[in-house]
C-alpha cells in the first residue's frame, strides 16, 4: 500500500504553475526526497500533502485515502520546517506533548509517550529548557519529536537542516534517517541539496519548473540520469553537447566518439562523463579501443584525496579527477591527452 | 574606549535637543511646582490628593484613558489583521486613510464631532428626521467623558493599527500552521500561539494609547471647553483664567508625566527585558 500518492497533481499562483501535473507515490514507510533548484516546487508540493493549499488539478491520497476536502487539522501529518517553529512560550517538554494535549491524551500516557520521544532526539534532560536555550539543532530535534508525537501518517520535512552549519548538518541528516527507520514513517524530505538527499533516501524525485524529471533509487539517479538536467544536478559532471548517431556513437565538433549504446532516438543530445572516470593517455600510447581528447591543463584544485584538474579541450572546460596518489601530476598548462573508454560516456537527453 | 567616544560624540545632538526642548522645560516645571510664593514647600502636590477637583481629574482621566486603551485595543485588532490581509493597492490606500486622522489637531477633530453628532449636527438631524430622536439628548452623551472617549477612539484605532501591522508582518506564521498540523482548533491556536507571539505588540499599543490620550487636550477642549474635569483641561484653567496657579499647574503637568512615562517604562520593563519570553 501507498502512503503518499500524488495523482496528476497541478497548482497554480495567478497564471503561472508552481507544480504541473505531478504524479508521484510513496511506499508505506518509504524515506522519498524531494529534490530540485530553488523555486522548483519542492515546497508547494510539500503544502500540498500537508493540506495547507488544495490541488487546482488532480488527487492527494494517503494511506489511500483521498485528501479533497480533508483540512490539515485531520490529516493526522507531522511538519517539520527549517526555521524549527518551535512554541517559544512552551517548554521543550509542552512542544512535544503539544499534539497530544490537542488530542486530550491522558496524562499519564502522555508523559511517558513525551519522555521516550524525548530520548530518542536525546534530549531527556532538556525537557524544561526553553527552545530559545537550545542550540539550531537541538531545536530541530525537538521538532522532530514534537512533529513524531502524533503518530503522523507521514512526516514532511522542508529543509530541515538549511539553518544548521555544515558539522551539525552531517550529524542530525543520518540521525534523521536513524529515527525514521526505527520509527517506519513514511517521510517526504525535501532539499535543494543533492548530496543530502542521495546519502539518506530510499528514493529520491528530481524536480524542475514544477515538474518530477526522475525518479528512482540514488543509485539509478547518479549512475543513470534520465537526462542533463538531472545528470547536471546530481554531482559535478561532464556534458558535451553533441548529436547522437545511434549505434554507440557521438558527434561531437568534428569528432566521432566511441560512446555507450544507449535507447536513445538520433539527434541532438549531451555526453555525460564523469569525472572520475577520465584519465590522462601516456604521449604516445596507442588510443585502443577509448577515446582521446588533446588539451591543455587549465586549472587545479587541490581536494584532499582528488586532485580535480580543468583541461581546455577546443575551448571546452572538462573536468578531470585523478586520484591524489599520482606520482607526477601535470603542471599548469601542460599539454596532455585524456582519455575515456566507450562505457565511460553516456549519451543522455537534453542539452 | 576610541570607539566609545565616538559614539558618545554621535549622540550629542540628540542629547542637545533632547536637553533644551525636553528635560530643561520639565526641569523648570518641577523647579516651580515646588515653591510656593517663593518658599519650598510640597503643598501643590499635597492638595492634589486632598482637593476634590484634582482627585476627580486625575481618576477621570485615568479611567477615560484605560477605557480608549481597551477599545481603542478591541477594535484596532482586527482591523489591523484585515489590513494585513490586504493586498497591493487596496492596501496601499488603506494604510494612508489609516494615517489621516493622526495628521488632524485635536481642536479639527473635535469639531468635526461636533459638526456630525451635536445638537444640530448632520447625523442628528438625519437621526431625528428618521426616528424622532430627542437632538439634545441625543447629543448630550458627546460632551461628557464617555462621548471623549469616542471621539479619542477616532485618532487612538489608528495607531494601533499601525503599531500592529507591522507586528502581523513580523508574526512567524509556521508556528500558527505547525500548531494546526498537530491538531490545534482555532481557539488553541489564539490562546496558545497567536496571542502570546502578539502580546508584546499589543501592550505596547495599549499603553502607547493610554498614554496619547492621558495628555489628549484639542479634542476634549473643543468639545466640551473645560466642563469634562480632565488633567489637561484643569492644567489650562488654571494658567488660562484669571484665577491663575501655575504653580498648581505645574504639579498636575508633573503628575501627568509620571503617568506616561510610568506606563511606557513598565511596558519597557515587562516585555522588553532579555529574560523576557
Ligand atoms: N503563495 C504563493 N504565491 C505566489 N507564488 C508562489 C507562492 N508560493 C510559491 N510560489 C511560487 O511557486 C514557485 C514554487 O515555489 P516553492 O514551492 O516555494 O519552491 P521551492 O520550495 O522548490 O523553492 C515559485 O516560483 C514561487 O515563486
Ligand atoms: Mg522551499
């Protein structure tokens, strides 16, 4: 069974279309990230679920259940929001218990219920604190907590760890995903960044201009993007604009490059090649059965365990990542030869 | 220490005006209010709790002032939320008839009570024509204290209104929707969310009104010329008629103050203090 389902979803501000025609399904106890470009949607989808704006098309189900007509109050969803909108005028303990209190649960389940949501963010012994005497991300801790009191049919996170600084940001993103696995929430977790949302979802839906690109797994997201937007925005990555031959060949300038064999129509398209995957061609090696591009060393920087080079092929920036360990890496504008194997360049739609 | 100084220096002619225009005048109200033909003497304050028509002002005046305050408070609130919720123009131009009233001396609005609601006053007459209603009747509640209070209520509403736009555009409108997605009805949310993010806005309005209208004097004068016996007004009788006491003057103006600035600091106090929630 679903938990959440969008179907054929559309929203629209005056005349333009914040989400357009969305359809989207969450497994039960599935971790899904929302992820695109600020101004995206991503948000809009995210009130959508919650009930705070109503489709102006299509369907908001969950655990199977239409939502038209169902205000938020009723939905039963747990929040939880970047700038933590914690009760400043309730102790830790009251902003928890706050959805069970609206709910009249007795206090003697409540307190219990409180205390173990309390210690599962490790925050027992905060309970009367204030939220103004907590730091960013003990404040987003007790937000999860209070937001997991209800027992929410699914919990909603909009960027919840944007306001944090980079170290607690780590820390409380695999913590986040601890809780949700232990607790089986089905979760929408929405961010704009791509490397938060490939380390902790099951699945992750790309958006752009209102619309879900791909879908899938992060592993099918960053091995297999459905196209160079999706493949621009998941890591950093080489695309060449060009034209596909079919057949496993790319045109690109006046070159024809042995590429993956891809399902892809002939026609324009973008060469995705990772970084990682190029290396540099001794001066007189023989091509074999990989492609060699001449160019000349641009750039270097230094990123602990890589060395990232740029190298200017026919005005081109390519990027190139060589793995730290390098006896003798190429000087400044050294010309040097590159080299990439057929399975290394993957056509994808779109340039 | 540099940087102190130069502070200080930015903030002598503040201080200047602060000094000439305020605290000298003050000064010397407090200087004569403590002499009497010459020779100090704390009288002028003594009679002002022992003389009736000083303990009447005073009370009159405090009560009059706490009854603008919570009217004024009632119906300022939600309109300032309806002018909040107002959008583009339409806001615009709200915002700016909220403004008139306050650019209007207090002697114009009094009139133009008195040109609406008195005797023979438009409304009256239109009232009368209709229902038959007694004109002098009718009118007499305008030129007691009640009646100030209404027409104080013309220039007070608008200043709470202002005061509270700008605190509904400050509001952090996640805690009223968390509130909601944990179940919250809309009388939890006022009572748990709404009104304590707005208290401290709301108390600063009240007490700004309490204390405009404490030393409110155009309005009062030109509606009831010195029959209401408020502070103001018994401040005027007496360095206006030929009974003159500026001495006694000067103890009401320095009661009077204390009043105000005794609201405005308690406010400053309770609500404004780091320990405050
Ligand atoms: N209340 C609103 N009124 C008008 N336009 C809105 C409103 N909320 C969002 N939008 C517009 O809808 C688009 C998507 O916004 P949003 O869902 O907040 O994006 P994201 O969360 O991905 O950054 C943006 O272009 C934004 O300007
Ligand atoms: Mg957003």
């Amino acid at each position: 069974m679903t938990g959440v389902e969008l179907r054929s979803v559309s929203k629209r501000f005056g005349k333009t279309y914040a989400v357009r025609n969305v359809s989207l399904s969450v497994g039960k106890g599935e971790f899904l990230s929302l992820v695109g470009p600020s101004g995206c949607g991503k948000t809009t989808t995210l009130r959508l679920v919650a009930g705070f704006l109503a489709p102006d098309e299509g369907e908001v189900l969950l655990n199977g259940e239409s939502m038209g007509g169902v205000g938020v109050r009723q939905r039963q969803v747990g929040i939880v929001f970047q700038n933590y909108a914690l009760f400043p005028n309730l102790t830790v303990f009251e902003n928890v218990a706050f959805g069970l209190r609206t709910r009249n649960t007795p206090e003697d389940i409540l307190r219990p219920k409180v205390e173990q949501l309390l210690s599962m963010v490790g925050l027992d012994r905060r309970a009367s604190a204030w939220p103004r005497e907590l730091s960013g991300g003990q404040q987003q801790r007790v937000a999860l907590a209070r937001a997991l009191a209800i027992t929410p049919k699914v919990l909603l996170l909009d960027e919840p760890l944007s306001a944090l600084d980079a170290k607690v940001r780590n820390s409380l993103r695999f913590e986040i995903k601890r809780i949700q696995r232990e607790s089986g929430i089905t979760t929408i977790y929405v961010t704009h960044d791509q490397e938060e949302a490939l380390s902790i979802s099951d699945r992750v839906a790309l958006m752009n201009e209102g619309r879900i690109e791909q879908t899938g797994s992060p592993r099918d997201i960053y091995l297999r993007p459905a196209n160079s937007f999706v493949a621009d925005f998941v890591g950093v990555n080489n695309l060449l604009e060009g034209e596909y031959l079919g057949d496993g060949r790319f045109r690109w300038r006046e070159r024809i490059l042995s590429v993956e064999n891809v399902p892809l129509p002939q026609g324009p398209c973008s060469l995705m090649i990772r970084p990682e995957r190029i290396s540099i061609a001794s001066r007189d090696s023989a091509s074999g059965d990989g492609n060699i591009l001449p160019g000349r060393v641009s750039g270097k920087v230094f990123l602990g365990p890589l060395l990232r080079l740029a190298v200017d092929v026919e005005g081109e920036q390519i990027l190139v990542d060589l793995l730290n360990t390098e006896i003798q890496p190429p000087a400044l504008d050294e010309e040097i030869r590159l080299r990439f194997s057929p399975d290394d360049g993957r056509p994808v739609a779109g340039r | 220490m540099e940087r102190r100084s130069g502070t200080w220096l930015l903030l002598l002619p503040l201080a200047a005006v602060l000094g000439l225009f305020l605290l000298w005048p003050l000064a010397l109200v407090l200087w004569e209010s403590l002499f009497i033909e010459g020779r100090f003497s704390l009288d002028n304050y003594l009679s002002l709790f022992v003389r009736k028509l000083y303990r009447e002002s005073l009370t009159t005046s405090l009560v009059l002032s706490a009854s603008t305050a919570v009217l004024g408070t009632a119906v300022g609130l939600p309109l300032s939320y309806f002018v909040h919720t107002t959008r583009g123009r339409a806001k615009n131009i709200l915002l700016a008839l909220t403004a008139v009233p306050l650019t209007l001396s207090g002697l114009v609005v009094g009139f133009a009570f008195i040109v609406l609601l008195g005797t023979s006053g438009f409304i009256t007459i239109i009232l009368r024509e209709l229902f038959g209603i007694n004109p002098l009747e009718f009118s007499a509640f305008l030129f007691t204290w009640r009646g100030l209070v209404i027409a104080y209520l013309y220039f007070l509403i608008p200043r709470m209104i202002l005061t509270m736009t700008a605190a509904w555009s400050n509001a952090n409108w996640s805690l009223v929707e968390a509130a909601v997605s944990l179940g919250a009805g809309p009388v939890t949310v006022l009572r748990k969310v709404l009104f304590p993010m707005l208290a401290p806005a709301i108390l600063a309005g009240s007490s700004l009104l309490f204390a405009v209208s404490m030393g409110a004097f155009g309005t009062a004068f030109a509606l009831t010329g010195t029959a209401v016996k408020i502070l103001p007004l018994v401040i005027y009788t007496h360095v206006s008629e030929l009974s003159a006491d500026i001495a006694k003057a000067d103890a009401l103006a320095i009661v009077l103050t204390l009043v105000t600035t005794g609201v405005i600091l308690a406010y400053e106090k309770f609500f404004t203090s780091p320990s405050s929630r």
